[in-house]
C-alpha cells in the first residue's frame, strides 16, 4: 500500500520520466511503465503493451493507474485502466498545460486509429486529477505555447477575462501560470460537470477542433494538437464573421491573441485542402450530410451550428 493506493502503477513516457520519474516513484513507492514519447505512439500497439505490464506486475480490480504526463499518456492510461479487467481506478497526474487545462478532465480517453484521431475510445473519468503547475517548467516552449491554445480556447467559450490576459502574451503567461491552470481548468470543469456525455453544451469545447484535428492529421502530426488547433480556431471564427453569424471584429481579436503566444493562425500551404476536408469529414462527432461546427459569436459565446458547405469554411 503507497499513501493509501492498493498497488499503484505508475504510467509515463520517456521525456516525463527523465525530469521528474524519480520524484514521483519515491514519494508513492509504486511501479513505472515508461511508454515512448509522442502522438505517433498513441495507438493500439501502446494500449496492449500496458495492459501486458499491468498482469506482469500483478494489478487487479482494486489497483490505481496512475496516469504521469502530458495527454496522450493520459488518453492511453485511461483507456488501459478502463478496459483492464473491465475498468479499475485511475488518478491524472498532468504534466503538460494542454493536460492540465483540458485532457485530464472530462473522463475522455481512448487512442488514434490511422484513419483517424481518437476514434477508439470510453468515458471512465479518473478519480482524481492533480495539476502541479510547477512540473510545466520543464516543458519545451513549443509545447507550453500549444497547451496555450486551449487556454485561449476556453477564454473564448466562457471567460473573456481570461482571453484578454492570454493577449499579454508568453512571459506574462509563465509569470501567471497557477493563475492560468486554474481558470482554464475551471471553465471545462464547469461545462462537463453541466453536460458530462456530451448532450449538449460540451460540444462547444470541439471550438478550432472540426478544423484544428484534419489540419493536425493531415500535417502527419508535424503540427502539435495545439497549434492545430490555433489555426482552427482562427480559420472557423474567420468563417463564423464571413457568413455573418458571428459579431465583427470576434476573427480578428481571436487571430491577435494567438499570434501574440506564438501560435499559428493559418492552414500551411503545403496541406492540401482536399484531404483536409476529406479528413473533416471522418471525424468521428459528424453525421454524413452536415458538419456540426462550434463557432464563436463573440468572446465569450460559442454556438453549435450544421454547415454543408465545407469548402466555404477553408
Ligand atoms: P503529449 O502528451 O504528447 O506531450 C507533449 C510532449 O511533452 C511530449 O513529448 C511529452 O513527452 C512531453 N512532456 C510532457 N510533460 C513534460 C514535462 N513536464 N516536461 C518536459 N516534457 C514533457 O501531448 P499533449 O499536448 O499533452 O496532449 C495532446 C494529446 O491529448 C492528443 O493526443 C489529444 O488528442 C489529447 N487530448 C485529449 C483530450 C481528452 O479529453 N481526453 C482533450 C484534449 C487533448
């Protein structure tokens, strides 16, 4: 037993492992299982090689996964723990902003197909989720600018206060980080909380995503899940101001604030638009005819809305 825990097991990847691995396995006395790093991994493959280490190191209905790092250690350890002798506990420990913010919490979890992102997947909400804003120190800049992008993204839907401080910029983000979490973390856990199955409102959290996931698929992942889903962000609210339903000015404040953290705005010119739209398309949330999109109509108000005419919005 570790601090409570019946034999925990600890689920990472190599980069969370080399900074702060040791810390974490003294202070709970559990076992690791060190996954490589990265999105390409997020697979199938990944999945079966934890549910191996889980019966090698003897967990059983009663154990606690233990998910250490950013969020595709989260969506696997998560998905692991949920189908592990038909679901055993687990508890999100975040390392990276966009985990924090948004991957830890809502209960999603689940891994990529090559057809497509995350079209495996459960509901099974971690019982815990322990955001230490300090383990953000040693992420890479590009990974703390991308986790920026769903700050941004939940200022958007629900908190201008929050949007306006993201148009400070990085340095005055990484002065403000705790302040940063926990607002951002507030506003998606208020939305789950109200619509926790995705009913409803929750759907507003897909804002950049119909966008942001083709572009992030069909860039073969060179882009991050952040920066893909900045230039969804600014490509759906130019959209939303072009046909008139969102308020003037909305795409313009979106795009400033992005660009002031660093974050693309614009689709690369080498994606082809085709497969982007094509990729919209398979996207697992849509049904055949029309495209569901969350769109901003102004900061602070996301509404669902049907689009057919996908071309329109790239
Ligand atoms: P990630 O997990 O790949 O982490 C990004 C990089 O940072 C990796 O190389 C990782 O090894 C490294 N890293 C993590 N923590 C670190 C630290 N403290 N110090 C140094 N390096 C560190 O990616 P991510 O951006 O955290 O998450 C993206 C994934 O999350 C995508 O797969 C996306 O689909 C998923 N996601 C899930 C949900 C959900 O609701 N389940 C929501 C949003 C995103």
């Amino acid at each position: 037993t570790a601090r409570g825990l019946q034999n925990p097991i600890i689920v990472t990847d190599e980069n969370v492992a080399k900074f702060h691995l040791e810390k974490m396995q003294n202070l709970l006395q559990a076992k690791a299982v060190i996954i490589p790093a990265g999105e390409e991994h997020k697979n199938l493959e990944t999945v079966s090689r934890l549910w191996k280490a889980f019966l090698e190191n003897g967990l059983d209905r009663k154990s606690t996964v233990i998910a250490f790092g950013g969020g595709v250690v989260g969506d696997l350890a998560g998905f692991a723990a949920s189908t592990y002798m038909r679901g055993v506990d687990w508890i999100a420990v975040p390392t990276t902003l966009l985990a924090m913010v948004d991957a830890s919490i809502g209960g999603k979890t689940g891994f990529d197909l090559p057809e497509g992102k995350n079209l495996i997947g459960s509901f099974h909400p971690p019982k815990l989720v322990l955001a230490d804003p300090s383990l953000l120190l040693t992420l890479s800049d590009r990974d703390l600018r991308s986790g920026m992008a769903e700050v941004v993204k939940h200022g958007i839907i629900a908190d201008p206060e929050l949007f306006a401080f993201c148009a400070n910029g990085m340095d005055w983000v990484k002065n403000n980080l705790e302040d940063v979490v926990k607002r951002a973390m507030a506003v998606k856990i208020h939305i789950i909380e109200e619509d926790p199955y995705e009913k409803g409102i929750r759907a507003t959290l897909n804002l950049g995503h119909t966008v942001g996931h083709a572009v992030e698929l069909v860039s073969g992942f060179k882009l991050t899940h952040g920066e893909s889903v900045a230039i969804g962000m600014a490509v759906e609210a130019a959209y939303a101001v072009r046909v008139g339903v969102a308020v003037r000015g909305v795409d313009e404040a979106i795009e400033s604030t992005l660009s002031n953290l660093g974050l693309p705005t614009r689709i690369p010119e080498e994606l082809s638009r085709e497969e982007i739209i094509r990729a919209m398309r398979v996207d697992k949330k849509k049904n055949a005819k029309s495209i569901r999109f969350a769109l901003p109509m102004e900061i602070g108000r996301v509404e669902l809305v049907d689009v057919t005419n996908l071309e329109e919005v790239l």
